[in-house]
C-alpha cells in the first residue's frame, strides 16, 4: 500500500498542499483557495486534490493560521481571569507602551474585559515563599461568577507564581473540578518564568485561542477519521519544529506563527542542500510578506513577539517580520495624493479583481497580469478559472492611473514598484539593521507571488543573488513535512553565578529533558535522533536586558551531566564578547534556563525533485509575450519550469510558469537550474 505524508499550510488566499510517497520519494503539489470562515473545507480540499483515499496517508502535517487569525482579527473566545488582589489590571497596563509612539493619543481594548478579570486573595513572594494560601472558596466562587457570564475558558494569573506554583495549582484544580470545558490554565503551567505582565499576557491569550483552535482541530480531526485517516496528525509550532494535536490544543498560542515558521525551516533545508548557509527568506502570500533570515546554516528565534499591539506572546519562535505585501495587498492613493499598498487585503474572497468575484480595488496580483508577469488564461490554484485583464485594467486605472495622472501600464509598474520597496524595507530590518551584509546571502522568495519579485529584491537591497525553490508556491507546506519535533521549557533561576544552586540548575535540565522525552515517546513517531539543547538566559548585574548563552550540556544514557560555574562562565563571556566586543567587571547573573528537546525527523533527499531525463529545453519553450519593464516592452521567452533540465541556462527577460507559482527573470538577470531543480537568478555579469 501507498505510504504518504502530506504536508498542509493554510494562508489567507491559498491552502497548499505537498504530498511526499514515502516508498518512491515522487512529490505532488495542490493549491486550492482557502474557505472561510471555517479553514477546514479547504484544508479537506487540498489533501483531496493529491490523495484520493486517505488510509494511504501515514501522516498529515499542518501549518495553521486559525490562532493568528483569531488573535488579529480579535475572534477568540471569552474567557475570564482569577488573579492575586489587586492585580486585575495588568493586562490592561501592559509595559505603558503605546500604539503610536510619538502620538498624543491611542486606545487598547484587552482581550478580557474587566468585569472578567476577578481578584481573590492570596500572595506568593518573589523568593517563592506563600504570605498567603489561596482562599479556594473565593476561587470558586469567582469561577462560578465567570461560568455565569458565559465564558468557555478561565485562567489563573497569580503574582510570582514562577517562583512557587503552588497557589495557582490549588486553584486551578478547584475550578477544573467545576468547569464543563478542559479550558482551564494556569500561567505556572504556561510559562513559569519571571515578569508579570509577559507572563500574564501570554497565558490569557493561550486560553482565550483554546477553544477556537481546539473546536477547529477537532474538526479536521474527525474529518481526516471519516475519510479513512488512520495515521499521525501533527501541527507545526512557531519555533519551527511540530507537536501533537493534543498538546497543541492545550497550548495553542504556540501556533501564532506556525505557517510561516514551517516555510522558514524548508528554505533553511533547501538552501543548505544547494550550498547556500546564509539565506534571506521572503514568503509572498495573498495577504502578507514574511521575511526571516538564517546565518550560518541556523534560523534564529526569539523569546517573545506582539502579535499586535498589547497582544504580547512570549514562547520561542522563529524571528520573522510581516508586512502587509501580498499578492491581494489593496493599492490605492490616499488623501495626499501617495500611492499605498495595502495593509488591507482582498484575500481569498473576493480575491483580486480580475477574479471576477465582486472586488473591484486593484491589488499587487492585478497590476503583475496586466505587466503580462502573470498569464490570465494560466493562473496559480486550482478551482480559478481564466482571469480577467480588462477588469484588471480598469480598476488600475481607475483607482491609481487617473488619481496620479499615469496610463494604466505605468499606474501598474508604480503599484509594483511600491510594493518592492515596501519588501525591501522589510529585508533590510532583518539584514541591514542587524549589521548582516546583504551581499553574503541568497534570497530565496517562495509563497505564490514571491518568485515575480526576486529580481527586484537583488537591484532593491543588494543580495547576492536568489534561489526560487522547486514548488515556491508551496515551500510552507513543504516545510511542515520535514520539520522536527520539538518541545520547548522555561524556568526562571534567578540567582548570581557567584553562589548559584548548580546540582538544582542541572536537575531542572533534567526535569525538562524527561518531559521532553517523555513527549517524544508518546507521539508514537520514529525519530532519526533525540537531542536536548540548554541555554541561559544572562547579564551582568544591573542590566535589564539578557542575553541568550548556550551551554554545552552532555547527556549520558538520559543523564544530564553536571556543568561547572567555570563552565557557565566561559559560555557567557564567549557570547557576551561575540555580541558587544568587550566584558564589564559586573557580577553575572541568570535569570532563565531555556531548554529544548527535540525528536529529529527523516528528511527526504531533495535532490527527488529534480528534473527527470525526459526533462530538455525544447519541452519547456513556451513561446513568448510581451511583458512591460521599466517603463517599456520586451518580448519575454515563456518557459514551463518544472520541464527545464537541470544546468538550463535562461536569459531575462523571461516568464518560467508552473502550477503553484511564476517567476519573472528581469532583462538584466539571469536563471540556471541546479541540481536538485532550484532556479538561481544572478546578475547577467555575474554569470560564470
């Protein structure tokens, strides 16, 4: 029997699809538009496109957008708060930041209103001593109160319960035994680490997606079940690695960034495979523009983002920065006569105007058809049909060309032209800003629309050079069929080098190691390798900030061996001199110990997806047309990439088609296929 893992990123436009036969190593590719409200129908659709009946998967993968969703769009559950008296407004407080920093005046509306937010007593000193036990008949009674408000969700926010747990685990088992859903939480059991509000925020925010990502989970679940499903159903994580269902129900704020973290983790697989280490990505969907970067062969992750504003999750996750820059990305002039790009997006209903499904606003897709990048009787996805140009046209002209007084083929270039600078922008936050020479790095653009704008992010930033993947359109999906599994822990430590408690440092590593294990072990999966990663987080004495030191830990037959004050020492000054260049005479101090535990899956050898013997340059040519470059016409050689051999060498301008995605070749730039069938696109000059 067929053995399949399919691999499911669902974005705002597309869902897309990648299948992967276990036995022979042969890849499928689906594109379908996503179906809203409920994602489920497409996810179905999707899955469908490639595998008929589901007994013949062994494991479905999904990167799913339904927590970000929900969070941005601000459709949660309601849910309420027991905390520590006077307390109840932290969430509202926040780190009195504000929504505009230079600007007199904002608003924040917190995701529990304060009628929800009930108070009881108790008191948990930041040392971990108990002032005060929990008064659990308070506890109830506050838990009935918020049952009769119609809340589907409580959570226990109690101060300094890092440090001691054991008010909140008091209370958090009074309110399971009397509330009718598992959405119960408490912070200690979400994220025992040190700052209140962080912390506060995080859990709140964890339970008010528990039951939208829960119901919707469930659904696809019971779905999969119908259809003859019978494998391992995963979700991707925002750190890049996949959990289980289960746990991903019961901490879905881990899921905030989970579709652009897996497509993060294929372009890191991709590029190391093609002799690229260092990589910019750019993932260009129907909605947005995600760009991360990846030094060195390794991703980098941060503890902690903001959603939006006031919407703070701190859980390890894969650094990307988003802007609204989608292929269905809205342009339009604004009241000073500039031309805007998004952030507000057509989407996938609607869609662009030349859809022909109600919109009529241009957006970034609209203005690539009628610059003939895009061909209207060939479009991306499954299910649309031929697009509409002259619908295309008019809209630009209408809503662009005449407010700025340009023609429509002009009018088209200058949305594009906004949008790449915008993208650009973008790029040099994570590169530039952060002192990485652009030159040193490949971009590698994937989503549906990324390829059509590779070649301006070469001229725009300065890269090297970009290497499209083979399936661009479906890099994300892709990634969640290789990406690990993994489970992150955090505890606060707080203490001087000088002094600290080493053998309750190393028995905390190994309390988080057999957790961790002790999840690997219950996924049922196989895993390649077992590893288990520590680091601190540390400073001098003084500093607010901390920086993120990793410890060479060696564990011996599940042992964690001991490390050394010596040991801690050296690894800090060695990262804290790599960072800043110099050491201070401060006392040093850890704050937090971070740990990683993860289950590495088999990765299959991309070089299956190059191009066959029956691939050659007389099977791919696909005529010519005309498309519009810098204020002119050329003629462009039309090719069907996934026909090209490998070692096929394409001048711009060119158009290479396939299902999932275009890339545009500009008249100044150049393409070769790899061997494994990547497409890299370099300056004509550069050309060896």
């Amino acid at each position: 029997m067929t053995r399949r893992i399919i691999g499911v990123d669902v974005g705002g436009t597309f869902t897309d699809v990648f299948s992967l036969d276990l036995d022979t190593g042969q890849a499928g590719v689906a594109k379908v538009p996503t179906t809203r409200p409920d994602q489920s129908g497409g996810f179905l659709a999707g899955i469908r496109a490639q595998v008929g009946d589901l007994s013949e998967i062994a494991t479905v993968v999904h990167g799913t957008t339904a927590g970000t969703n929900a969070l941005l769009e601000r459709k949660g559950a309601r849910i309420g708060v027991i905390t520590t008296a006077g307390f109840r407004d932290v969430l509202e407080m926040r780190r009195r930041d504000r929504p505009r920093t230079w600007g007199l005046r904002g608003d924040f509306t917190p995701i529990v209103p304060r009628a929800l937010r009930l108070e009881v007593p108790e008191r948990t000193l930041a040392n971990g001593t108990v002032e005060t036990p929990v008064d659990i008949d308070a506890v109830r009674d506050a838990a009935r109160k918020l049952l009769a408000q119609g809340c589907e969700a409580a959570v226990m926010l109690f101060v300094n319960a890092f440090a001691n747990p054991a008010n909140e685990a008091a209370a958090v088992a009074a309110v399971r035994d009397i509330w009718p859903t598992p959405h119960v939480a408490a912070s200690s059991e979400i994220l025992p680490e040190i700052r209140e509000y962080e912390r506060f925020s995080t859990t709140a925010l964890n339970g008010y997606l528990q039951p939208e990502v829960a119901g919707y989970l469930d659904r696809l679940g019971t779905a999969l079940k119908d259809g003859g499903f019978a494998g391992e159903f995963m979700i991707v994580q925002s750190n890049g690695g996949v959990m289980s269902v289960d746990t991903a129900c019961r901490l879905p704020v881990r899921t905030a960034l989970s579709g652009p973290a897996a497509g993060v983790i294929a372009a890191g697989h991709i590029a190391e495979a093609a002799g690229f280490p260092n990589v910019i990505t750019g993932d260009m969907g129907g909605t947005s523009f995600d760009v991360s970067l990846i030094a060195d062969g390794q991703t980098v992750l941060s503890p902690q983002t903001s959603i939006d504003f006031g919407l703070v999750v701190r859980t390890p996750m894969i650094e990307i920065a988003t802007i609204g820059a989608g292929g269905g990305s809205i342009a339009s002039v604004d009241a000073g006569g500039l031309l805007q790009i998004g952030p507000e997006s057509a989407g996938s209903t609607p869609g662009p105007v030349a859809y022909g499904r109600g919109n009529d606003r241009p957006t970034v897709t609209d203005a690539n058809i009628v610059l003939g990048r895009i061909d209207p009787t060939r479009p991306i996805g499954d299910g649309l049909g031929a697009l509409d140009l002259e619908a295309a046209r008019a809209a630009i002209a209408r809503h662009v060309g005449d407010p700025l007084n340009l023609d429509v083929m002009d009018a088209a270039e200058a949305i594009v032209r906004v949008a790449n600078s915008r993208m650009a922008g973008a790029i040099r936050l994570v590169s530039i800003e952060r002192g990485f020479d652009p030159e040193r790095f490949a971009f590698m653009p994937f989503g549906g629309g990324g390829a059509l704008h590779a070649g301006a992010m070469i001229e725009e930033v300065g890269i090297g050079r970009a290497l499209v993947p083979r399936y661009p359109g479906v890099t994300s999906a892709l990634g969640c069929v290789i990406a690990d599994m993994r489970q992150d822990f955090v505890q606060t430590v707080g203490a001087m080098l000088d002094g600290a408690d080493l053998a309750a440092l190393t028995a905390q590593m190994q309390a988080h190691h057999d957790q961790g294990q002790a999840v690997l072990d219950a996924s049922g999966s196989v895993f390649e390798a077992r590893l288990a990663r520590f680091e601190l987080d540390m400073a001098y004495l003084g500093q607010t900030h901390t920086v993120a030191v990793p410890l060479e830990v060696t564990v011996t037959d599940g042992t964690v061996q001991p490390v050394t004050q010596d040991d801690i020492r050296r690894a800090f000054e060695t990262t804290y001199r790599g960072l800043y260049n110099r050491l201070l005479k401060n006392p040093i101090r850890i704050l937090n110990l971070r740990s990683a535990v993860i289950g590495t899956r088999p990765k299959f050898d991309l070089s299956s997806l190059a191009p066959g013997p029956e691939a050659s340059i007389e099977a791919a040519a696909n005529g010519t047309r005309p498309v519009y470059v810098g204020g002119t016409w050329h003629q462009a050689q039309v090719w069907s990439r996934l026909a090209l051999p490998v070692g096929a060498l394409i001048d711009g301008p060119a158009v290479l088609e396939q299902p999932d995605a275009t890339i545009f070749v500009e008249p100044w730039l150049t393409a070769r296929v790899d061997a494994n069938g990547n497409i890299l696109i370099e300056r004509k000059e550069a050309r060896p």
